[in-house]
C-alpha cells in the first residue's frame, strides 16, 4: 500500500450522502483520491461514477474492499449498516469513515472501536458540524474568551422529514429526528464546550405530524447538562415547514453568538473583551460585530475530508472519531429512556441488549 500522496478512498453507498462525500473527495485532491464507490443498486454507483469520474464501480462492497490499494473508506449508507460495513472495512486493513449516527446499539459502538484498534485502523466520525466554518469560528472566538464563561449553547436542525424511506423505518434507521438530527446537536455540544463529562439528559418528545409514516419522533428538545456548570439545549424537527435550518446560540457571561447556516452570510457577534478577527478593515471586535466565514464550503465536508484524508497520512490527529460517536449514543440512549419515563437521567447509562435506541421511548410509551 502507498502511504504517501493523496488517499485512495472509496465510498460505499451512492445516493444523498454519498454524492456530498464524493463532491467532498474532489474538492481536496490534494489529500485523497477517488477510485471506487459500491451501492447494490444496479445502475447507481456507475451514475456517482460518470458524474465524479469513479474509476471502479461495484455492486457489492464486499469486492470493492478486496481491492489491495484502497487505504479509506466512506459509509454512507443507512444506519443498521454501519457497524458491520465498519467491521469489515477493518478487517480488510482498511481506514473507516463512518457517518453519523455511529451505529443502533453501545454494544455495536463498541464493538466497532475495538475492531479498528486491533486492526490498527482510524475509527472516523463524520460529524461535519465539527467542521462547519461558521462554527468553527463561533468557538475559536468562545475559546479566545470573547464570550467569558459559556452557561449555554444551543444547536437547532429542522426541515419537514428525511428524503429516503428507511430513515421512517426504526428498525432500519433506530430512531426518529432525534437518532438522524439530534445526534448532531450533542457532538456539537459536547464539542463546543470541550468534551466536559455529561452529568444528565433531559428530553420531551413526540410525532406530531407524521403518525401516518413513522413510528419515531418528529419533534423533539433534548437539554444536556454538563459537569462544567454550562447547558446544552437541543431542537430538532421533522415536522418544520419552509425548507431547512441550522443554527446555533452560544451565551457567556460576558458576551454571545449566533450562527445561521442558511439565513445569513455572518456571524452577528456580542462581545465585550473582543477578539482575534472580524472581517476585513473591521475598526472593532467589540461590542456588535459581523465575523466572517467561507461560504462555499459553509457546512464544512470538504475540509471533514481532508481532515480524515490527512490523518492517515498521520499529518492530522482524528478530531472526529469513533469515541465521540459512542458519547453521542449514550446521550441517545438516555435521551428516549427520559422521554419514555419524563425523567432527567444520569449518565452514564447504559441499557444493554436493546436493539434500537427508540425501543427506550416506544415499548414504555
Ligand atoms: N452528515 C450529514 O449531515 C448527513 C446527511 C444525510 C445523511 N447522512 C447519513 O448518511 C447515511 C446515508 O444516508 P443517505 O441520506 O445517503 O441515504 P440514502 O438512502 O440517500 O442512500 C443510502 C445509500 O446506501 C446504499 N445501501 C443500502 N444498502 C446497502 C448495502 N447493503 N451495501 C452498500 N450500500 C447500501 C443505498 O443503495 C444508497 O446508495 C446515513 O447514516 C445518514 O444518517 C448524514
């Protein structure tokens, strides 16, 4: 195997994801190199193919990993998947991305960490929100103290419902909103304040709208309260009309951010000690500012991709890996035990032998 120049990476899976991680893959062809994508779907990974210029094209990913250059490779495919896809891409010598959430079950988790020690591959989490410029910013500027003491942050993601059927299908996918979008808020979270140890999960939820489709949430606020006396506030939606969002709030006792992906180009910015850079020919990063970020690559997948590209080159330390995946589904877990029992539950918790983090809520319900 060649351990210098860019990554030979492939990616199985061919449609929604997949598209982004092969747009992403391009983008840096100084870190990594397209060669192969695998979907069982006749026809669908030769479309990925032709539009990216895949040179290798497979139905089953199982042959794809036998392919000797291969150093990484991408999951993007539907959640009850991604531990034995993670199990195998080990196995075969191979560097795993995986995408959120990590897996169904902590026992899978921690199967799939322990696989890739043993095998001496990364574990890599694709939480892209670890990435997104303009959160970036938001705690570079938190960690220089623009904000005093950060008491509480908050992440929002809200659209109408997911695009494929099997994220409707808990067996499949393991949960509602809060296993597909909610795993998001509690990596950024948790993230944002430093990965400080989580003391409880509070969480009310419901299906408001889509009873019809879908045995799992599709509104739910998850409030996370953290051994650094700072809070964690979680909204996600299935059931928001008008397309999608993604915002954060971050509040300290000397200042605030907020952070809309999709409504605004800025960071409007409160700071009262200021910091290191607005904008351009900015006079001030006191009081009121507008700080910018990268619009092209605003939600941050290219730079996720360089990142984990990087770190096989052994350039980068993994930001991003399968440990923060098993925190996220711990929080998970919690997270529909208290909407099941309306209580605040400590962590750590850890049911065992459940099949779907949403068998905490539905079979107590
Ligand atoms: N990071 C993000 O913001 C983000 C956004 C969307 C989806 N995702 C995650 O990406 C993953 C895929 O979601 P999606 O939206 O692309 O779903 P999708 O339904 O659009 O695509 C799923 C892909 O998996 C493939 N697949 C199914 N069974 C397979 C198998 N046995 N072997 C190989 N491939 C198989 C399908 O053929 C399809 O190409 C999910 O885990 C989802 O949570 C992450």
């Amino acid at each position: 195997m060649s351990n210098q120049g860019p990554v030979k990476t492939a990616i199985i899976g061919s449609q929604f994801e997949a598209d982004i991680h092969a747009f992403s893959l391009t983008s840096v062809p100084d870190a990594a190199e397209l060669v192969a994508v695998a979907s069982p779907t006749p026809g669908h990974a030769a479309e990925l193919a032709k539009k990216y210029n895949i040179p290798r094209v497979f139905t089953d990913y199982k042959k794809m990993l036998a392919e000797k250059d291969i150093e990484m490779v991408t999951i993007a495919a539907p959640n009850y998947l991604h531990a034995q896809m993670t199990i195998d891409i080990a196995a075969a010598g191979k560097h795993v991305v995986c995408e959120k959430p990590l897996c169904m079950t902590l026992e899978e988790a921690d199967e799939m960490i322990d696989t890739c020690q043993r095998q001496g591959v990364l574990l890599m989490y694709a939480e892209e929100l670890f990435f997104t410029p303009k959160y970036v910013k938001a705690k570079e500027m938190a960690d220089q103290g623009a904000f005093g003491r950060v008491y509480m942050v908050k992440q929002c993601e809200k659209h109408f419902g997911p695009h494929a059927p099997w994220f409707w299908d808990v067996e499949k996918s393991g949960g509602g909103v809060f296993m597909d979008m909610g795993c998001h808020g509690i990596a950024f979270c948790w993230w944002f304040l430093g990965r400080p140890e989580i003391k409880n999960v509070f969480c009310q939820m419901a299906t408001y709208v889509h009873t019809d489709k879908t045995k799992g949430e599709d509104n739910c606020l998850c409030i996370i309260e953290f051994e650094n006396n700072a809070v964690g506030l979680i909204e996600n939606s299935w059931a928001r009309r008008g397309g999608m969002e993604d915002r954060i709030e971050v509040y300290g006792e000397a200042g605030l951010t907020y952070a809309d992906l999709h409504m605004g180009n800025a960071l409007p910015t409160y700071s009262e000690p200021g910091y290191g850079y607005a904008v351009e020919k900015a006079p001030t990063t006191k009081g009121w500012t507008y700080p910018v970020f990268e619009e092209l690559w605003n939600y941050g997948f290219p730079q996720e991709m360089r990142h984990f590209a990087r770190c096989v080159r052994g350039k980068e330390e993994p930001q991003a890996t399968g440990r923060d995946g098993r925190v996220v589904q711990q929080v998970l877990y919690a997270g529909y035990h208290s909407a099941a029992t309306g209580e605040k539950i400590p962590l750590p918790f850890e049911a065992r032998n459940v099949k779907t983090p949403i068998e905490l809520w539905l079979d107590v319900r």
